[in-house]
C-alpha cells in the first residue's frame, strides 16, 4: 500500500488517498491485535488548566513471545498545548507530559467526527512504529477524556434564591466553595456585598421591586465559572462551563397555609427543591408501597413523565387513589401516554393524554392564556393568577394536555398556538367527595428554573390542601 500510495499520480491521491490511509491503519489495527498487544492510557489529573500541565499515562501490555516490537506514542493535541513523543516498553509505565499555554483556548465539549479505530478527542495516541518487522501507524482513545477547562470556576450554593416582597430583607448567605483565586462581586446600587473565604453576604435593599437580580462574580478580576460534570452512555463524560450566576427573583408570593408536601419526582425536574426555596414543607419520597400512608401530607406532588420512570408509582395508585378519597388533594404534572400512564387506571378518575403531543401542546411560549374560572380555588389563591403571570415564559407553554377525560374534571385555562383550535387540558382539576385530583401539563418545571414570577406563584396555588 505504502508503494502504491508512492507511485500513484495526484489524480488518483485525491480520488483515492483516504481509502489507503484507511487500509494501513486497519491492517496496523490487525497487527496490533496479533501481537496480543494491549494499550491503557489515562490522563492524570483528567483536567487541565491554562498554564498548567498533565501526565498521560501509557502501559503497553506485553506481547505475545518473541515479537520484534518497536512503538513510540504522541499525544494528538489541540493549539496550545504542546507533548514530546515518548518509546513505549512493554511492561513498564511511559508517561507523556502535556503542558498548556497560558491563554490556551477551550476545545469544545462535541467535536466533528468519530473514529472507530481510535484517535478521539484531546490527547488521544497516535502510534507508530513496527511490529514483527512491519511498519504501523495506529491510534488509541485514552481511557477517560482529557479535559481543558478554565481555572476560574466558582462553586456557588444557592444559585438562585427567592425574596418574598413584603418581608424585611436579611442577609443572603451564598456559599463560594474553595476557588483558586481572590474572588469579587461587584453588587447592585441599593446592595451589599460582603465577602470572606468562601463566603458572600449578599444583603438586598429594603422595598426590593418584583424582578431578577443577577449578580456575577469575578475571580482574580476575569469572570467566574460554574462546571458541569456529565456522564451519559451516548455520550460518555464531558465538562461544561457556563457563566457563574447568582440570581435573586423578588416577587409577590403567598404560600398555602398548612400544606405539606409528598414529592415524587422521576428525575426529570427539580419542583421539590424550588417548593423549599419558596418556603413549602416539602419531603422527597424515593419509595411508595401500596400500603404507604401518606396521611401526614395535604398534598401529593408527581414529577413529570415520573410515572414512566418509577416502577413503584404505578403499583402504588392504590395507595395514591386512597389518600385522595381520604381528603387529600394529588397533583399530577405532565406526562406521557406511552410512559407509565393508563388513562383509566392511573389517575383516580378517567383522564386521557392527548396524543400524538404535536395535537395536544401549546409550543409558543407568548400565546395568550384565557382563564376559564378565575373564582376557581386554584386560581384565586393564595394568589390571584391573572394576565402578568404569564408573562416572561420560556421554551413553551405545555405539552401532553389532558384529552378525553371523565365529567368531574373542570378546564381552568385554554389557550392554543397560532392560528389553531383552543385547548383546555392544559390545567384540569376534580373535587372527590373532601380530596381533589389536579393534573397540569403546563412546563412549570422548566419556567421554574427560568425563574418566572407567575410559575412559583401558580405552584403556590396547585400544592394547596384539598
């Protein structure tokens, strides 16, 4: 193949020079694997900084008895780091050292193209050399990614925080972990910031207006980071970075009196940590039986689609059926028809999910909201839900809207993309006997996290007592 490539014309290279490269590096593949020859590289630490440096750890199995074997490593790398090349010994440990430039740049999370003979992402081996006499040009995949990340990344515990108008403002806690570097705030005109190792004040003024406060700090006078470690079998691990943010919502906010809440969510939201944050007793519940008495709770939370993520849940609507017959008000957040739900056995009343969803959602975030029933006890309290709270919403307004379902369920809002028919399965709701089922398929998991005013405030409203 080497001869072929050397004699061929430019033509033909074009034409057919990857198809060569492609076949010398599976027949080097071939030889690798004949040889019994086995490669584990891994980078130590796994994340490098700018300015920084990090070993990659390479262990060449033995090989099989008496093969001639001559192999050296370099490690691919993106601009600005910079590797010598090192001879690989069967048995013993080479290590390359990978240093980084000062203001080496962040290669990205995704990169174009994946190589099934090996040679992907930062620091991945190439090889060359020969075996049993024959030149070999291969590659290597490291055992776990070798990340390039920026020093300045800020640990902030709470992200976000909620300020109930009305209340008298205390300091605001925010715990800043242990960063590399002086850390500093420049807090809004009216506030104050006062700063210790690890630790910000955050004190907010008096008659603080309904809106988002977001504050950014800085460490060592560049802006900060906050780091995300992922982990997914279609992906495998990767970091992400985004701005670090400490984000104060001030709203008009009343919470329910006396309700206490049974969370269960299937991991796909967070509406239990924000119901603390607003002030809710909440209790996360990672296990339901059918004989599980849920008598010390008001109200029952479901997590969207948990029904298709929890096994436990559809055994237990006996258990859930009963504290609604008991007095108890359940409510459900969206989910899926093909996930868990059986529209005549998993609610305690008959209630179907329209399908398909692309029928039964609402995708434009702005479209008007009409409220059915505004005396309705979820809608005139604690808070009164009107116009502004649908303000401001992001990504859409729901999905998987409640289609047919039995008589004792009332509509409470309609609304309706562009130019299509109105929908009113967007929020319903049943009274049975002293309990209430109450099913909403509005994203108030996603606006939550926006921190949109009008979803804590409907929240609120939804996990009231029956």
């Amino acid at each position: 193949i080497a001869a072929a490539q050397e004699a061929a014309d430019p033509g033909f290279r074009a034409a057919h020079g990857h198809r060569l490269d492609r076949k010398r590096q599976e027949l080097s593949a071939a030889l690798f694997e004949a040889a019994g020859l086995e490669i584990d590289a891994r980078p130590e630490p796994a994340l490098l900084s700018p300015g920084g440096t990090a070993d990659i750890a390479i262990r060449l199995a033995a090989p099989l008895a008496d093969t001639p074997l001559r192999l050296a490593a370099r490690a691919g790398l993106p601009e600005g780091l910079t590797a010598a090349p090192v001879d690989l010994v069967p048995g013993d440990t080479a290590r390359i050292t990978v240093s980084a430039a000062p203001e080496a740049p962040f290669p990205a999370a995704f990169r174009p193209g994946w190589a099934a003979l090996g040679g992907n992402g930062p620091g991945a081996l190439r090889l060359t050399g020969s075996i049993a006499g024959r030149p070999v040009r291969l590659a290597a995949d490291l055992s776990h990614p070798l990340d390039i990340g920026p020093r300045e990344v800020l640990e902030i515990a709470p992200e976000a925080v909620l300020l109930r108008r009305g209340h008298a403002p205390e300091p605001l806690r925010i715990d800043l972990g242990t960063p590399e570097g002086r850390v500093e705030l420049d807090p809004p005109e009216g506030w104050s910031a006062d700063l210790s190792p690890g630790e910000a004040r955050i004190t907010p003024p008096a008659g603080l207006a309904e809106g988002l406060t977001v504050l950014r700090p800085r460490l060592d006078g560049r802006p900060a980071l906050k780091r995300s470690a992922y982990d997914h079998p279609q992906t495998g691990p990767f970091l992400h970075h985004a701005p670090a943010e400490i984000r104060v919502l001030s709203l008009d906010l009343a919470l329910p009196e006396g309700a206490r809440v049974a969370y269960l969510g299937g991991g796909g939201d967070t509406v239990d940590r924000w119901l603390r944050r607003m002030g809710v007793e909440t209790v996360s519940l990672d296990r339901i039986e059918p004989q599980t008495d849920l008598s010390g709770f008001t109200t029952v939370l479901i997590g969207i689609v948990a029904f298709g993520a929890r096994a436990d849940l559809a055994a237990a609507t006996p258990a859930l059926h009963r504290f609604v017959r008991e007095g108890g008000h359940l409510v459900t957040l969206y989910q899926r028809p093909d996930q868990g739900w059986q529209a005549e056995d998993t609610p305690p009343l008959p209630l179907e999910i329209g399908t398909p969803s692309l029928r039964w959602r609402t995708t434009d975030e702005t479209a008007a909201v009409t409220v059915l029933q505004p005396e309705h006890p979820l809608l005139a309290g604690p808070n009164r839900i009107g116009p502004r709270d649908w303000a401001g919403w992001d990504k859409e307004r729901g999905l998987y809207f409640a289609a047919r379902r039995d008589p004792a369920y009332e509509a409470l809002l309609e609304m309706s993309d562009p130019g299509e028919a109105p929908l009113d399965g967007a929020l319903v709701s049943a009274q049975l006997g002293q309990g209430r089922h109450t099913h909403c398929a509005l994203v108030l998991h996603h606006q939550l996290d926006r921190m949109v005013p009008g979803a804590f405030r409907l929240l609120a409203n939804l996990v009231q007592p029956a």
